[in-house]
C-alpha cells in the first residue's frame, strides 16, 4: 500500500511539471503576443502626455516589440521549451527596462509612466501565472528598475513624497501579486491533482469495463457453446430412455420403471434450464428474432393450462382461467407467448401453499393485450420487488432455503416481453399474494391469415415426423415441463430395508434423490428418511442411526447447521455423518469438516464410491463403540481393583492399631490404678493436714482425679475403637464428635477455635467408631489445612452444626483453611487422591469417609472456596434404614 501511494505520487508529481510546462508556454506565447500589440500602442499616450518625445518613444516601443518577437521566436526552438522559464522572465524584463527607460527620461518618479510597471505586475499574476518564487524575483527587479530610473532621471529632482507613493503602491500591488500566485498556485495544484486522479479513475474504470465487456462475452459465448453441446448427449440420453418407457417397461418390475422415470424426468428438467439459457444469451447478444405467428388465444391458453394440471393437483392448488370473448386470433410470437404464460405459472405455483388459488386473465385494454397471472401465495417483500427481475437473483439465498431454483425464470420473462415492445408490472403484498400484469401490443389478425394458419394445421397432421420436428417436439415437451419440484411428503415413520440391520438416516429434499438413496441402500440397511434439516435433527436423537447422509442445501436448517447441532449432543455426537454437496471447492469441504462432518460426497457421486464409504464409516465407527466398550471394562475393573486395595489396607491398618492399641492399654492401666490408689491414699490423709492447706490439698486431688478420669475415657475409647463392633444403634451425636474432639486433643491445642452446635439428645441409628471415625479423618483433614494459611485477625476455627429433616440428620462440619481447589472438587473421595506430599498421607481417609456413610445409609458432600472455607454436609439416618450396612 505504501509503494502504491509513492507511485501514485511520484506520477502526480511528473505530470504535474509537464502540466505546469505546457500552461507556461502557452501563456508565455499570449503575453508575448500582447505585448507584441500593446509595447507599440502606447504611442497614442506618449502622443498626449510626451509630444516632444514622441517620436523618440515610438522607436523604444518598436524595438522592444522586436525583441519580444525574438523571445517568442526563441519559445519555438528546443532550447527555448527546454528551459522554459527564460523566455518569461525576459517577457517581464524587456516592457520593464523600456517603461523604466521612458521614466528616466522623463520626469522620473513624477512621471506618471510608473503606472506601466504596474500592468506589468498584474500581467505577471493573471497572464503568465508565475509560481510564488518567480513572482517574487520579478516583482523585485521591477522595483529595482523603477528606483534606477528615478536615480538616473533627467532634470529637476521630483519631492521624495512623489517617489515614496509610487514606491509604496508598486510594492504593494507586487506584494499582491505574490501572495495571490502562492494560492493560486496551490490552487491549481490541488485541482490538477484532483483531475489526474479522476482521469485516472476514469481510466482504470474504462479498462474494468472493457475486460467486464470481454468477460460478459466470453460467459455468453461460453454459456452458448456449453448449452449447444451438452444438448447432443441429453438428446442421446432421452431418446433411448423414451424407447425403454415405451417398448420394455413391461419387462421390468415397479422399482425399475420408477429409476426410468426418475432418469426421464430429470433429463427433461436439465433440457429446459440449458434451453432457458440458451434463450437469455440470444437476448443478450441481440441474436433473438420475433416470429409474427398467428395465434387462436383461447385455445392456446386451455392447451397450456392442460399441460400442467398433473402439477396443480400434485401441488394441491387450483387454477382457474378466464379468455375475454374479444381475444381470439392474434399475430404474436407463439414460442415466447408460451415461455412467459408458463414461467409465470409455475413461478406462481411454487409459492401457493396447498389449497390456494392461481388465476390467470386474457383481456384487452386500450390498445394492448393484458395478461394477468395472480396467486394467493407467501408475497415478496416490499424491498425486494425491484431485484425479482434481475438474472439468477433470489429473495432467500441462503443454503437452508425452502424453495429451490435458478434465479432465471422472471428474468427470461421480462427480456422476452420487452424485446417484442411490451412491460411487466408486478403487484404484491407479504402473506397475501402477487399479481404479474403483462402487457403487449394489440395485434388482431385478418381473416386471410386465420385461414393460412387453419390450412397450415391440416397439412401438419403426418404419418411419422422427421427429426426435426421430433426435436421441436422434445423442446416443447421441455417448455412445459415443471421448473418446480413438488415439495416432498414428510416421511411416515416406517423404516425401509432390514428390520436387524445397521440404521442409516438420510435426509435430502429432493424426492428423486431420496427415492434413489434409498433404492441403493435399502437392500443392505435399515432406512430413516428425512426431508430437510429440523427432521434430520429430530429423527436421530430419536432412532439414534449407525449412521447419517445430510444432504448440504436444505429448507429450515442446512446439512451444516444440522451436523454442528448433532455434535453438540451426547447422544448423537457419535454418529458418523456424511454431507453430500454439489459444491467441490476446498472452502466448502473444510466448512463441512469444521462442522463435525466425518466425511463428505460431491455430486454426481457414483453408488460404488457411495458404498465404500458408507462400509469404511461404520467399520471404523463400530471399532471406536468396541474401544469404548472396552475401555469402560477396565476401567470399571481397575475401579473395582482399588476398591479391594483400599479395604485391604484399611483392614491392616485397624488390625494393626488394634494391636498397638491392646498393648498400649495394658500398659497404660497399670500404673493408672497405682495412680488412683495413690489419689484415694492421699485423700484419707486429708485430716492429717494443717486446717489452712486443706483447700489447695482438695484442689489439688480434684485436678490430679479430672485428669485421671480424662485419662481412664481416653483408654476406655480406645479400647471400643480398636475392637469394634458391626451392630449399629441409636447413638447420641454430641458424644460422638466428643470422642473424635478428645483423641485430636493434643492438635487443638494451637489455638483452634472449635465451636459445636449439637443437641444434647440427638440421637442417630449408625456404628458408633465407624461414625467417630468419620469425624476423626474430617477433623484432622481440618487441622491439616490450617497449616498452609496465614490468618489476620480471625485465628484457626472450626464449626460443627446439625439440623434434623424429616428421617435424616445433616452435620456440616466448616472450616476456615485453605479451602479445596475447583479441579479437586469432584475427585477428594476417590482412594489413594491426595494433594499432599509424599509420606504425609496415603489418599484413602476422605474415600474411607465415604464408604463408612454409605454403609451407614448416608451421605457424603463437600463444598469449598479456596482461601476462604471448606464445607462437608455428612447426612444420616434417625431410625433403621434398610440401605445401613
């Protein structure tokens, strides 16, 4: 972009000084020729003010006319255009020195000569157009030929008064001049650089017009010769075809001589759209001719409405006409008449939904035959009504639109009205129809050429056409062929092919093309049709196929849109999905890839290929379902694998804590009964006592007993932890969370805040050391994620809370540690997780948790947010529960 613009400049900039160039030269040529005239004129003056030095004056001013034809002589030759700017100055210089001349020989700066000089400075100005610099340094020397003159004049010294207001005035008139050439100057610039980029414009527009020119030739002449040869293969196509429907249609079965029609029926549909174009490039190219036919309207426009009643009724609309008595026998061009009459209704037809009306009116008004084709269909938008005439143009062109076509129609039928001197006129309103008004000329046919035509038609009737006229047949046959596709059925829910096979799902809303699909594939599938993209969507997550061809364009929702939607749900995101589209360029078949599509089939497709496919999708998709399957085995074996681990482990760990425990008590009971002994000792001994140290003896042996006690619950609890029992029972909660608090008595000590909002007699139906060991893994986990925070203000705390609903109790039990992050959430139960170092911990306590409230015929949660709290809610049974353990 830079180096264009530096281009564009570096050009604006050389076109400029030529430009400049030749404007120079050609005004240097005009004040040369002015002052060619006007030098010796001023003798009339010089007659008047200078009698005496008339004649004297006289020969200045021819000499300086001379000189100036020299200078103007000098312009012409190579060196006078090279340097063109010395030619000017001396244009200036020469009338300056002789007008400065004659003042000095006059009365110097009284000398009302002076004012020459100042024509000279406007002729600098409007005249020769110098650039600011030059006007400068001329208007410079013309003041400094003035002061010379003044200095060297003859006689008496004129007051210096005079000399400064002639001064004055020649500067400012020069200072004028000079600023009004720096503006004019950019000026002319800026307008010259504006032309030079609108002729540049104009010319590159003229060479894009050109090649736009020689492009629409080359499409025309493209679309001519194309449409001529592919004529020949069609026509070879729908002989044989006519041959079979006619000679061997009986030896076939149902499915075949529906293949055949299909075949025929689209071979037809491909002859009118290639005729159509054929139509429109001789349109374009001035190549088409007007017949003057003469035409019997009635009868005419009942062989037409004939001719498409099998689509009226497929379509389920009716179609009412209406002949004034006064239109009968017409010159009018036969061929086109009918192309107009029966685009317009079929295009009619297209947008009439079931059950509605299209009317078509022959009248005449005025001095014209009027034709009205109305319908009671969807309308046109207010917007689009002046595009509805233009080539291959459509109100809705989006892939995933609901009537299908060309975009050639209309347009083929206001080319054909206009080139025989007529207009089409179109009325519409959205939801209540449309009306086309074609109106041509008026041209009644004499009764000698009725009768010409009525004699043409009997000598017509013969035993066997000739080729050419069986080729004008099979075009006519085409021309009434429908443009339109009757909108498919939408499919029952009877599936086609075999009931055990593998589901295929294929949606197209083309009938023929579904009818062919399924023809191919029935014999090896099971069939799910579908007819545009919301039935596709709806019938998978239904019937959940092994596979799904979608069709690219289609009404309500394209393939695309279809395959992203099928991607998004679980159900489906499986399927594999082949898209078949006529389009083969690379931005088509990535979009289609993007979209989720597995693979994808550009039309015409042959069944060979279309099978391959279609095996080599559901091996591969049936290898990924068994993969799957098998990774869900192993993955529920390795489940089941840690499981086992995790109660083996958990099995030793209590076995050995039973043990350590056993030895621990025996120990510990010991010299506690010699302690208590010693207690009850000292306690007789009280009397022995001095009176005044009796109360801190009784202080003293209350402790020493408190302690003790704690001492003898603390044993006595671990003797039921390491020998547990299996019965559950109704337990008070507050002495559980108690003995859970006095095994972690040592770890609170470091300032923990530990608050327990518990009923005194709230009792749950569990295991009572299943249930205190929940508590001592929570409790612990708590104190653990103390040690990774750093408190202000509010230290350490933890709050254990209940609340009875219904059958069921809830505990929470609240900390406020570091808190759980996000991605652990939902992985704290599984066994062997931990986030902590190794050596510190092996991952099953909060599984172990989990496994207990299962048990127990409860639950297990947790909430937490990092840095703030962590949150388990533990839910329990008030009463026996079927599920407890």
């Amino acid at each position: 972009m830079i180096e264009q613009s530096q281009t564009f400049q570096a050009e604006l900039h050389d076109a400029f000084l030529n430009y400049q160039r030749e404007t120079r030269i050609h005004n240097t040529k005009v004040g040369c020729w002015l002052a060619f005239v006007l030098m010796p004129a001023g003798s009339v003056l010089d007659y008047f003010v200078y009698p005496g030095s008339f004649f004297h004056f006289f020969k200045l001013r021819l000499l300086c006319s001379f000189l100036i034809l020299l200078d103007r002589v000098f312009l012409e030759t190579p060196w006078g255009k090279k340097y063109f700017n010395l030619p000017g100055f001396i244009l200036v210089f020469l009338p300056t020195f002789f007008i400065s001349w004659m003042i000095g020989a006059t009365q110097g700066a009284a000398s009302p000569y002076y004012a020459g000089l100042n024509l000279v400075l406007l002729a600098l100005g409007f005249v020769l157009h110098f650039t600011f610099i030059e006007n400068l340094m001329a208007g410079v020397m013309v003041i400094i030929n003035y002061a010379l003159a003044c200095w060297v004049q003859r006689g008496p010294a004129p007051e210096f008064a005079v000399f400064f207001n002639n001064l004055y005035f020649l500067v400012l008139t020069d200072i004028f001049i000079v600023t009004g050439s720096y503006f004019s100057h950019r000026l002319m610039k800026r307008e010259f650089a504006a032309r030079f980029e609108l002729d540049r414009n104009r010319q590159q527009l003229e060479e894009s017009n050109r090649k736009l020119v020689e492009l629409d030739q080359m499409k025309s002449r493209f679309f001519a010769n194309i449409s001529h040869e592919l004529r020949t293969p069609l026509t070879l196509l729908i002989s044989p075809l006519e041959t079979l429907q006619r000679e061997k249609a009986h030896l076939m079965d149902e499915e075949s001589r529906g293949i055949l029609r299909m075949m025929s029926n689209n071979a037809m549909r491909l002859l009118k759209l290639i005729n159509d174009l054929l139509d429109l490039v001789k349109l374009e190219s001035g190549r088409m001719e007007i017949k003057k036919d003469v035409v019997h309207m009635p009868e005419m426009v009942s062989g037409l409405v004939q001719s498409i009643q099998n689509t009226t009724r497929d379509k389920r609309v009716r179609l009412s006409t209406l002949v004034e008595s006064e239109v009968d026998w017409l010159v009018l061009d036969r061929d086109k008449l009918e192309k107009i009459i029966l685009n317009l209704l079929f295009n009619a037809l297209k947008f009439t939904p079931a059950g509605g009306l299209v009317e078509l009116t022959v009248q005449k008004v005025d001095n014209q035959l009027v034709m009205k084709v109305k319908d009671t269909g969807m309308g046109i938008e207010e917007e689009n009504i002046p595009f509805i005439f233009d080539r291959f143009w459509q109100a809705d062109s989006n892939s995933n639109r609901k009537y299908q076509g060309t975009g050639i129609g209309l347009a083929l039928v206001k080319e054909l009205v206009e080139v025989q001197g007529g207009v089409v006129e179109v009325e519409s309103r959205v939801s209540r129809g449309t009306t086309m008004t074609i109106r041509l000329p008026y041209m009644k046919a004499h009764h000698s050429q009725i009768f010409e035509e009525q004699k043409g038609l009997v000598e017509e009737i013969k035993p066997e056409a000739e080729p050419d006229e069986w080729l004008a047949k099979l075009y006519r046959r085409a021309e009434l062929f429908p443009t339109l596709v009757s909108p498919p059925n939408t499919p029952s829910l009877d599936h086609y092919g075999h009931r055990r096979a593998l589901k295929l799902l294929v949606a197209d809303d083309e009938p023929d093309m579904l009818r062919f699909l399924k023809s191919q594939l029935k014999k090896h599938y099971e069939i799910i049709e579908a007819v545009d993209g919301n039935q596709a969507v709806a019938k998978a997550k239904q019937f959940l196929p092994d596979l799904m061809l979608l069709d690219m364009m289609m009404p309500e929702r394209d393939g695309i849109a279809a395959c992203r939607e099928l991607k998004e749900i679980t159900s489906t995101q499986a399927i594999p999905i082949i898209l078949l589209t006529a389009r083969a360029d690379d931005a088509t078949k990535l979009e289609a890839l993007n979209a989720g599509a597995n693979d994808f089939l550009t039309k015409p497709f042959s069944t060979t290929e279309l099978h391959v496919r279609i095996k080599n999708l559901l091996d591969t998709h049936r290898a990924q379902a068994e993969l799957i399957r098998q990774n869900q085995r192993l993955e529920a074996a390795l489940e089941q694998l840690k499981e086992t681990e995790a109660t083996l482990v958990q099995t030793e760990k209590m076995s050995a804590l039973g043990r350590m425990s056993a030895g621990m008590i025996h120990e510990i009971n010991n010299p506690l009964n010699y302690a208590l002994a010693a207690l009850a000792l000292l306690k007789n001994m009280r009397e022995k006592w001095p009176e005044a140290e009796r109360p801190k003896l009784d202080d003293l042996v209350a402790d020493m007993q408190e302690g003790m006690k704690r001492v003898k619950n603390i044993v006595s609890d671990l003797r039921g932890f390491s020998h547990p029992g299996h019965a559950a029972d109704l337990v008070p909660l507050e002495d559980v969370i108690a003995v859970a608090l006095r095994f972690l008595g040592q770890e609170t000590k470091n300032g923990t805040r530990i608050e327990v909002r518990v009923p005194p007699d709230l009792k749950i139906f569990a295991v009572k050391n299943n249930l205190i060991h929940v508590f001592v893994n929570l409790l612990q986990n708590s104190i653990d994620a103390f040690k990774g925070k750093q408190f202000n203000g509010e230290g350490p705390a933890i709050l254990i809370r209940s609340e009875t609903d219904r059958e069921m109790v809830k505990v929470w039990v609240r900390d406020n540690g570091t808190g759980i992050p996000p991605e652990y959430l939902n992985k704290v139960f599984d066994p062997f997780f931990t986030t902590k170092d190794v050596g510190q911990g092996m991952g099953l306590g909060l599984n172990i948790c989990y496994r207990v409230m299962k048990e127990q015929g409860g639950n297990i949660s947790v909430q937490s947010e990092p840095g703030q709290f962590t949150e388990f809610l533990l839910e329990l049974p008030l009463k026996p529960n079927e599920k407890a353990g």
